[in-house]
C-alpha cells in the first residue's frame, strides 16, 4: 500500500463516516465558466442557449482523491421574463468510495431595476445521491506493519448505509450594470441530513462574488484578436462549515481569448495561485484552468487541473433580448 493510497483512503473516512465532520462541496476555479453552479441567478445570463461541461481532477498526485464532473443547461424565456438552467454534477472520492451525484433545476426572474440597472434573482430546487462502497473502506487495525492492509477489519460495516438521498433548496440574487456586476448565493438552504452513520447535515454555503470591467484599448487584427479586450478584476468569497476561502485576481478577456491569474487564500494560510485561460470561435468555448499550490503541500498533491468546454447556440427568435452580465468567461 503506498503513501498515496493510504491518505486517500483516510480522507475518504474523514469525509464520509465522521460523526462530528459534515460534507462540503467540491469548488471551480473557472467559477465563470460554471456560472448556475457558482449562484443560480446566473440561469439564462447569456440569453441564449448554453451548454457547459467541466472536469475537476483535484490533487492528480493522490491517486483519484478528488474528481468533479459536471453538465448544464440554461437559457433565456422572454415569456418568463428570466431565465431556466438544468444541472448534473458527479464528485468521486477516494478511488471511488463515495460518490455523489446531483440534479439540480434552477429559475432565475430578471428585474429592470433602472435603465442602468439589472436585479436578477435566482432559485435552485435539488436532489443529491450520496452513494458509499463498503468493500473499498479500510481500517487502521487492518494494517500489518510489514504488508500494510492485510488484516480483517473488527468495524461492523453494516452499519453504514449504502446510500442517501435528499431534496435541497437555495437561492441566489445579481445586481449589473454595463461595467459591474455582482452577487450573493445561499446553497443548502434547509441543510438537509446527509450522514450515512449518526445525525449530520449539510451545511448551507455562502457564495459572495464582484467584480469590475474596462476597456483597455482597441485591438488589431491578428488573426485570433478582433474585438476591444476588456479587463475584470475580481473577487470571490466562500463560506462553509468554518472552511473559508477568498479568490482575489482578474482576467483580461476579448472575443476570442481570454486568461486571467488568481490568488486564493483560506484565512488560515496562502493556498494556491489559480492560472486560467481560454479560446472562443465560433461559439464554442474551451478553458482551461491549474491550481499552483504554495501551502506546506506545495509538491504533494500536483494541484489541480480543471478543463470546461461550453457551446453557445444561437437564439432563433430575433426579439429584443434582456441585457446580459458582461463577465469573466472563465
């Protein structure tokens, strides 16, 4: 059994058996590229059909500790005035251990506020499968000190359940302009149980996110830059279950490619530099995105990769459509 393994195997016991320690959600770094993951107000903000696909593998050095897939859908009904989104995310833990798969729908009902001024609120009605392979759990009086897990377990693995299911709510609301934008969300709302073994609920999570956007200057024609690029500087915060994280950076972005450098720190360390780019033609929308990790597991872990890939489909009726949130792409 090497190092790897045998912290990733106690991690997933960590995660999914604690009785004290409640799940958390996995997190982008492309949070634009996942927009009606990142706040469900973001349903329709490009007013067209979209189709996003991402894929997280987090900590490439662990062997699969962490991977995150996920697929949408969302456009905007002038008929509803806002916009509706179709969510499935699968996160794998631990080689497989736990896996949890979830199904989200989402409404957002936007608001002229003033001629300037766009309020968009957003809700997301979900349901979550968390399912848990029992024949991949280990225990530490299995270990042989010279063969490593070798031993039979004395834990009595029948009383973990093998799945667990359950409805969700949250809620999120964006206030834009041409030039800024901004957004709260409220995951989990009704923080429902989720524990396979004792009384454990999901905590709500938090989402703040702002930011700004300038014309830099018009730009040549060089065969891949034709329109005026614009710069966005950033933020992001996230809160959940006293894990806390802040994304600070900004991305410069024009119809065709767009890059950006971010730095994220969880309050109790630095934790990693996050280097994202794209390319758009045609409308199709590739990202990719590799957390540099500067913390004490600078070397351990190999980051993160994260590779999205989104379609942006014409609209067919050519009535005047709402405003849409001129924002990272990435």
């Amino acid at each position: 059994m090497s190092k790897n393994r045998f912290f990733a195997l106690v991690a997933v016991l960590i995660f999914a058996l604690s009785q004290n320690v409640q799940a958390q959600d996995p997190a982008f770094s492309q949070f634009y590229g996942n927009p009606i993951y990142l706040n469900p107000a973001m349903a329709g903000s490009a007013n067209c059909p979209r189709i996003s696909l991402h894929h997280r593998n987090q900590w490439p050095n662990i062997k699969s500790s962490f991977v995150t897939n996920s697929i949408s859908f969302d456009r905007n009904f002038e008929e509803l005035r806002g916009g509706v989104g179709l969510q499935i995310v699968k996160d794998i833990e631990g080689e497989g251990a736990l896996k949890n798969t979830q199904v989200s729908v989402m409404y957002s009902y936007q608001l002229q506020a003033s001629r300037k001024l766009t309020l968009v609120t957003g809700i997301q009605a979900s349901y979550q499968q968390r399912a848990l392979d029992k024949t991949k759990l280990q225990f530490g009086d299995q270990i042989d000190p010279n063969y490593g897990f070798v031993l039979p377990t004395k834990e009595n693995i029948n009383q973990f359940a093998d799945n667990v299911g359950y409805a969700d709510i949250s809620l999120g609301i964006i206030a834009y302009t041409k030039k800024y934008f901004g957004g709260i969300a409220i995951h989990h709302l009704t923080e429902p149980e989720d524990a396979f073994i004792a009384n454990s609920n999901l905590p709500r999570r938090l989402t703040i996110h702002a930011g700004t956007n300038f014309s830099v200057g018009k730009s040549r024609n060089l065969g891949l830059t034709t329109d005026e690029p614009f710069v966005t500087p950033n933020i992001l915060y996230m809160s959940q279950n006293g894990a806390r994280q802040l994304n600070v950076g900004m991305s410069l972005t024009n119809q065709s490619l767009s890059g950006g450098l971010y730095f994220r720190n969880n309050f109790s360390n630095s934790d990693a530099l996050l280097l994202v780019m794209g390319y758009t033609r045609g409308g199709i929308r590739v990202g990719y995105s590799y957390d540099y990790t500067i913390s004490e597991l600078m070397g351990s872990t190999g980051g993160a990769h994260e590779v999205s890939l989104t379609l942006q489909l014409d609209c067919k009726d050519k009535r005047k459509k709402l405003k849409a949130i001129k924002c990272p792409k990435f």
